[in-house]
C-alpha cells in the first residue's frame, strides 16, 4: 500500500522570521562537497524543525543550485517539511501490517480528537498528525510515534486516551 501526501488547502503558514545564520556551520560542512544538498536540507529542517522559505534561497546561494530545483527535493521527498509542526508530532503507521490491523481507525479516532486532518497541527501547536508508510513495528501493529514513544496493539480509543494523557502530562509539567 502506497501512502499519498495530502495536500491541504491552506496556504503556507505564518513562519516566524528564521535566523539563518544558525546554518553557518552546516553550510561550512558541506561547502563545495557534491551531493551535499540532503544533508544541508536536513540539516536545515533539524535547526527549525522545517525548512524555512527563506533557506531556499540561502541553499541556493551557498550551492549555486537553483532554488525551483532545491524546492523540488524538498518537495519530492515526504521526510522534508514545509510549515512549522506541533511540539509533538503523531506519526500514525499505515503500513501493510497496521493497514490490516484497521491503522484507519486510529487515524480517523485522532483527527475526531484533534480537530485537524492528515497533515495538520492543532490551533495550540501542541500536535500535528501524520500518516506514514512505515514505523518498521510491524510486531507492534497497529502502532504510532509520538516523539521518539512507540505505542503499539492500539485501538482508536486506546490512541486518543494516549494523546490525552500526553497533553495532560506535558501541559503540567510546564505549570510546575
């Protein structure tokens, strides 16, 4: 089973103004290295957590590549974000083996919670949800990442409660 990125309807999100001479030491890595435009686009997307629109152009300029043909890439490749994502990110496995273990569900079980559709980030910007083609836990399946936590034999309701106490926990450790 193939996974499509959707594509949402709304534009590009504010972006806040990016410091983009937190690169500096990226690009004097990679500086006149071939093949290096991957490693400077997840460098960038490590930095800011996405690839600013800005970096674009600085990529460009430190590569000589043109910009049409970096966003392409950046574009191509599902693991290169555009927009800024939530404090935590639900990646949602729909792999073969959660695929038949109903992975729709917990998709589906998510986005009623959240209020947001595949792709999205909530209006707090505490999640956003995606779907991906494999978290490599087939034992676990159906199974989802939230951060670096796995959570696997899920249900829909098994996921929301989880989502729950993660905002739960991590909202009050912020108040203490």
């Amino acid at each position: 089973m193939r996974i499509t990125r959707i594509a949402t309807e709304t534009p590009v999100k504010e972006q806040l103004e990016a410091d983009l001479n937190l690169l500096d030491d990226l690009f004097a890595k990679y500086r006149g290295k071939p093949g290096s435009l991957i490693p400077l686009l997840q460098g960038t997307q490590h930095t800011f957590g996405y690839i600013p629109q800005k970096a674009f152009k600085r990529i460009s300029m430190e590569t000589g590549i043109e910009t049409a043909d970096i966003y392409g890439v950046a574009t191509f490749y599902a693991q290169f974000r555009l927009n800024p994502v939530g404090k935590n990110v639900i990646k949602v496995c729909h792999g073969t083996a959660c695929h038949v273990q109903n992975a729709n569900a917990i998709t589906d079980a998510i986005k009623d919670e959240l209020g947001v559709k595949d792709g999205e980030t909530t209006s707090d910007g505490f999640y956003t949800l995606e779907s991906v083609a494999c978290l490599g836990c087939c034992s676990l399946a159906p199974v989802m990442m939230i951060g670096d936590d796995t959570f696997g034999k899920l249900t829909g309701k098994a996921a929301v409660r989880i989502v729950r106490e993660i905002r739960n926990t991590r909202c009050n450790q912020k108040e203490e």
